[in-house]
C-alpha cells in the first residue's frame, strides 16, 4: 500500500478513524467520498492498517489514479493481488477465484474516474466473495446495494478570534500546518506573532489538507504572513471561473493556482508535460517528454530541482533509482493547463515513444545479466506502458507502433504473469492496424503463442492461420515457434520439426534470446518421441547457451526441461530431482512465482516415481500455494504428468492421509523444500525467532524482522513468496500501528524488542 505516511507524520482524523472501523464492521462496503486533497486515500490507509487482525487473509489495496482505460479495471485488480492471468479463464475470474474462500479487506482507491467500471465489479465481488470486505475511496458513492458512505471533510480549522498558540493548535488545521512547515524548515516553531496568520490561512482554505500541506511547504521563503496576503490575492483572482466547483475544490485549486504562479516558466512547461506521466517517472523520462526549444536536459533538472522544492513533485527512492511523483490533484491540474497549450497530443507522444524505447532497450538486453534489473525497471513503469499502449491504439494511425510495443519483450508479461493482458493488447492493436502494418504476421504470432499459454488451443490456430496468411519472411520462426508449442500442448505431430526450424531461423539471425523456449520445446518432445539422449544433448547445448550468456531465469528453464526428461521418460532420477532443485533455487532468488510452481510439481514428479508417496502428496500441496499465488491451474499448466501423478499419490496414500500430507505441505514455505533441516522441526518456530511482536501479526512480525535484517520490499517478497505489492502493505501497516515513520526506526524497534527476549543482562538495568 503506498500512501505518503511513511514521509511525513499522521494528525487528525481520530473520529474518523473509530467510524470507519465501527462500519466495517457491520457492512461489507464502506466509501469514502469527498474532494480531491481531503485526505481520503490517507485515512483508508490509516484505518486498514489497524484492522489486519480482524482479516486473517490480510489486507490489500488497488490504486486506479493512474488508470485511464477502463477495459483494465479488472487486470489492475488482479495485478495489485498478486495474481497471474496464465489460466485459460478472464482476470476478473481469476480474481474472484482468488477471493471467493478468503476473509480479507479489499481497498480501492481513487474509483472516481471509473465508477460504474469499479461499481460493478465491487457488486459481484461482494455477491461471490462472502468473506469479502470493501473499502473504497473517490469523489463520488459507487452506488452500489448495502454501500455505508463516509463523507470525508476537512479537518478542523479555528474560529476567526483565535489568537494563542494554545487555542489555535487544539484545531487540526493548524496543527497540520505547524508539522509539515517544522518539517520544510526544522527550526520553525508556532509562536503569538505568528498565529493569527495561521489561523486565517486555514480558514481560507477550509481546512483542506493538501492545500495546508502546500501552502506549509512556503515557510522556507516566506513568513506565515506573507503566505496569508498571497493566498488572498489568488482566491481574489479564482473568484471567477472556478465558481462551477465546490467551494472546497476551489481552495485546493486557489492553491495549487499559487504553487503555479509562483513556479517559472520553465518550472510550468515541466509541470504540466510531466503531468502525462501515469506514475512515477526518472530524469530520463522527464527530458524526454519535455523535449520542446528552450528545455535541454540541464533546464529540465534545473526545473525538476525546483518542483520537488516547491511540493510539486515528491522524490521516490527506489533500489532502481531516484523516481519523482506528482499528487493526482496536481497532475489533473497539469493536465488541464497542458491541453490548454495546444501541444497536449506532441507530449502523449513524446512519452509513448520514450516508453517504446525503453521496451527496445530491454528486448535488446533481455538475455543476459541484466534481466532482473530490466524485469524491475519495466515493472515500476508499468502504469506508463499501459498509458502508452492506450494513447497508440485510440490515436489514429498509431497502432503499427502498439504492434511493434506489445512484440518487443513478451517474456516480461509472462513473467510478470500477465500473458493475459498482452494478448489482448495484441489483439486490440490488431482490430485497428491497417491490414498491412509492419510486424502484423508477427504480432499475431505472439498473441497465438500467449493463447496456447491460457490453453486455448482453438485461439491460437485462429491466429496462427491468420498469421501464415501473412508474407512476411521476419514473422517465420515466430510461427514455427507457436506451432511448435500448439503441438507440444496438443500432443500433436510436428511439435519437434517446427521448434528446430525455429531454433535454426533464430540461430542464424544471432537472436539466441528467441532460440531458448523453442529449443526446450524441441528437447521435450525429443525426449517424448523416446530419444532421451538426444534431448540431453539438446538440453546441455541449452546450458552452455544460457550460461554463456549469463542468464539465470533461462538456466532455470533449461534445468526444468533436463528434469522433465529424466523423471518423465525413463532417465536418472537422481539427475532430474537435482536439475529440479537448481531451478527451483534460481527461481526462489527472482520474482517468477509461476516458474517455481513448476518446479516444485516437478520434485513432486520425481516423488511419485520413487513411491514417496507422501514426500509427493506434501510437494504437490506446497506447490498448490504457489498456483494459487499465480491464479494459475496446474491441470492445464503442467497437464498429463501432473493429474496423472497426483491421481498416483492420492490412490497410494488413500484421501485422509494424502489430504493430511496435502495440507502440510500447503503450509510450508517454499523455501524450505531446498532447506529440509529448517523444515523438520516447525515445533521450534517460536525459540528460532519466530515469534509474534504484539501488536503485530505473525506475518507483520515476519516482515518487521526482515526489514531489520536490511532486506528490501522485492528481496522481502521474494523470501516469503509473496508479491511486492503484498510486503509494501504490510510494512505500512506496520508503520501504521507502530506509529512510525520510516523503515529505520522499525528496525530499531525490532531489536529493542528481540534485545528485551536474549535473556539476563540484555535489558536496560
């Protein structure tokens, strides 16, 4: 959950507070409304950070502020859950089979823009899901049957006679004020002389806490006074015009119309081109999109510098670099100034050609060490390719570019467990592109490839047929490569010839990123047809290629492949199990659920023929939570070897003791399969560590002691196997109930209470 507490301290709202959690627990939706800067998405935040115990499946949140195209409600859901779309069924399918046997609260945040798309699906979520709780935030009520609605107001300003410090601060308002403006300025402190215009600064602008936040953030340059006197010439001059908007609205916008003003003119162009930016962005990108006369790169910095030192922009440290942010008052506010220039469609294009380039970039550098890295850049910028993607396909004669966009890294959506999403941004650019746009053969390649991934064989025989239709000699091995896998899923003929020639094309091209899954299909079924050593010759040349390019998420495949030849078709258990296990640590290390799913089913393979049975029966359950995690069915993803060798384990075991060896393994960490010994014995959870640090959750407890051990948010989500939006809320969680402001002091607060456990002496006397 990212929200600005862990930047800056929490003040009001206790009242609140108490009334959200009463209503949630006595109706299953409850809406926050009220203006853009009252603090909505804050105090849902707030509120779902202290109510963790009363949902034992935990918390999640999905923000759609920067979610413009409505067809991608349902994907943006599934996506902040964690969830792959790899099976053959819709995202909202695979988001409600996620939900349906789970207690947890659900937060979305910011459903104005897409009500009736947010409305509906909260209606069949809440009809199918009943251990489901709602809670929403936006301008507007959802309007949805048993819908408790909270009108979120602005915080509590003071009467106009107010004139001691004592008085003024009992008020919110003020408060607030005093905190960000000691936090913009330490050595600023409320005094007599100063609290009258404090005062009146609130009363103008009704308490509205993003503009006392803005117009806090001036005391470096100006006195509280002087603040006073500016804001009453710019509520002067909004006193038309802005007459249509709620009075409250016009404050934050009298405020936002100051922070302008008082921005150069170089400041302004950079407000309001980056203001096209979905989410957060770097340099990089903000000198792109402001490439107009008179903005090189060093006014650009000049002019982002000043923006972060005016509030405009927010500064993100990530592990992937320094990012910046915009508030979604501010960029709406942008926005509006930007279409009022005339050049708002020459920026959409500036940023959709920056992020088709970035895909270029990563294509280019894919196979090899830097994948990871690559994985993590695209996965930061994913609400921006999405925005690019959606600008191309509604502005004419701009598909051919959403074509060659979706073509360009498809294993990044399957890694990231969207090949759900790509195939129909596939098939989107396909209805608008003209007939012969370059990469057409291609790109319906690849959607045919994407449909076999979700088992619709029938899908991607449609698209291939009309992919060959195509004269296009660059679209051949990706049609060979689709084919190869239709046969392979379809145990048909010709699955081996058609991954050789595709492996051959690529070869010769010196594309050896695009040989990879077509030489483990032509090793499978190699391997299938009974020629076992010529699929080990084929899986080793795999190796070399892979180790050669310093690739380890392709070793892994490779590795998988070797496994799969050896414990399905009559080679070396032994040689299998290892190859297995090695993939399965590779995967453990990235960010590839989906991956890992299959090996650990794969271990379970090599149980089950070793009549393990229930070593077997407690893999397949392990494995379950990782298919589960993906939103993925194992009968289709891994198909014959999986529900034959499950029905094995299950008739071996009988239903009570296999159930049982099931159920253990489902509670096991994955991890734990490449560590036995930290395995065998759970009953010395509590003396290893692990023990609950009230108030905390024993997850939270788990994340707190990690964070303090240096790990960050994708390290901790890759140790526990969850996803990395899951460890943020949690660690905000764990701010929010600590009442702490960053990941230091929760550090410091773990060991203090770890110190407290060592035992005689360790204590403070």
């Amino acid at each position: 959950m990212s929200t600005r507490r862990d930047l800056t301290s929490y003040v009001g709202r206790a009242e609140d507070e108490a009334r959200v959690r009463r209503l949630l627990g006595a109706s299953r939706l409850v809406t926050l409304t009220g203006p853009g800067g009252v603090g909505k998405t804050r105090l849902a935040c707030r509120v779902a950070g202290s109510v963790t115990r009363a949902f034992p499946d935990g918390v999640a949140m999905a923000g759609f502020a920067g979610l413009r195209d409505r067809t991608l409600v349902n994907r943006t859901l599934a996506d902040c859950l964690g969830l792959h779309d790899t099976a053959a069924r819709t995202a909202r399918d695979t988001v409600l089979a996620h939900l349906r046997d789970r207690r947890m609260l659900l937060v979305l945040d910011n459903c104005e823009h897409l009500v009736t798309d947010c409305a509906e699906l909260v209606g069949v979520l809440l009809r199918q899901c009943p251990g489901l709780v709602v809670l929403a935030t936006g301008r507007c009520s959802l309007g949805v049957a048993g819908e408790r609605i909270v009108p979120v107001t602005p915080l509590a300003v003071p009467p106009e006679n107010a004139r001691t410090v004592a008085d003024a601060v009992a008020y919110d308002a003020v408060r607030l004020f005093a905190d960000r403006a000691a936090e913009v300025l330490p050595s600023f402190r409320l005094t007599e002389d100063d609290v009258a215009s404090v005062v009146a600064l609130c009363r103008q602008l009704d308490g509205l806490p993003l503009a006392v936040e803005l117009a806090a953030a001036r005391v470096r340059v100006l006195s509280p006074g002087q603040i006073v006197a500016r804001m009453g010439d710019s509520l002067a001059l909004l006193t038309t015009g802005a007459r249509s908007l709620p009075e409250r609205h016009r404050s934050l916008r009298a405020t936002i119309e100051w922070s302008h003003s008082l921005c150069t003119d170089v400041e302004r162009a950079v407000w309001e081109c980056c203001s096209v930016f979905a989410g957060a962005f770097d340099l990089s990108a903000a000198e792109d999109v402001c490439a107009v006369p008179g903005l090189d790169g060093f006014a650009v910095l000049d002019a982002v510098d000043g923006l972060i030192d005016k509030s405009v922009l927010l500064r993100v440290g990530e592990t992937n670099g320094i990012r910046f942010r915009m508030l979604e008052a501010l960029r709406e506010f942008g926005q509006e100034h930007l279409a009022a220039t005339g050049i708002a469609e020459v920026v959409a294009r500036r940023h959709r050609d920056h992020h088709a380039r970035l895909l270029g970039q990563a294509g280019a550098e894919w196979f090899g060490p830097r994948r990871d890295d690559w994985f993590a850049r695209l996965s930061d910028r994913h609400a921006d390719l999405r925005a690019a993607l959606s600008w191309s396909l509604r502005t004419p004669e701009e598909a051919t570019v959403a074509l060659r966009m979706a073509s360009g890294v498809i294993e990044y959506w399957m890694a990231r467990g969207a090949a759900w999403e790509i195939r129909e941004w596939f098939d989107r650019a396909l209805a608008v592109a003209p007939g012969d746009a370059p990469g057409r053969a291609t790109a319906q390649a690849r959607a045919a490839l994407c449909a076999a991934l979700h088992a619709d064989l029938d899908g991607a025989r449609h698209r291939l047929k009309l992919a060959e239709a195509i004269s296009d000699d660059d679209a051949v091995p990706y049609i060979c490569h689709a084919r190869a896998f239709v046969a392979l899923l379809a145990v048909e003929p010709r699955a081996l010839e058609n991954a050789a020639e595709a492996v051959r094309i690529f070869g010769a091209r010196g594309e050896p990123r695009h040989q990879l899954h077509p030489m483990f299909i032509q090793a499978v079924a190699t391997a299938f047809r009974g020629d076992l050593a010529g699929a080990r010759r084929l899986l080793d040349r795999m190796l070399r290629l892979c180790e050669s390019g310093q690739d380890e998420s392709s070793r892994s495949m490779a590795l998988f492949g070797l496994g799969t030849a050896e414990i399905l078709f009559g080679g070396d258990l032994g040689v299998g199990e290892r190859a297995m296990r090695d993939a399965l640590e590779i995967d453990l290390r990235g960010p590839d659920v989906l991956s890992a799913a299959y090996r650990v089913d794969g271990l379970a393979w090599a149980s089950a023929k070793r009549a393990d049975w229930p070593g077997a029966a407690r893999l397949f359950g392990t494995a379950a939570t990782l298919w589960d995690r993906c939103g993925a069915e194992p009968d289709i993803a891994v198909s014959l070897a999986h529900r034959e060798l499950l029905a094995a384990t299950r008739d071996a075991l009988g239903e009570a003791r296999f159930e049982e060896a099931f159920a253990e393994g489902h509670r096991r960490n994955p991890h734990d399969i490449l560590t036995p010994q930290a395995a065998a014995a759970p009953e010395c959870e509590e003396a290893a560590g692990n023990a609950v640090l009230p108030p905390l959750t024993r997850r939270e407890s788990e994340i707190a002691r990690l964070v303090a051990t240096g790990l960050s948010n994708r390290e901790i989500a890759v140790r526990l196997v969850i996803a990395q939006r899951t460890a943020e809320t949690h660690l905000q969680h764990i701010l929010n109930k600590l009442d702490l402001a960053n990941r230091t002091q929760v550090a410091v607060w773990v060991n203090e209470r770890l110190g407290t456990r060592t035992g005689p002496g360790s204590g403070p006397g």
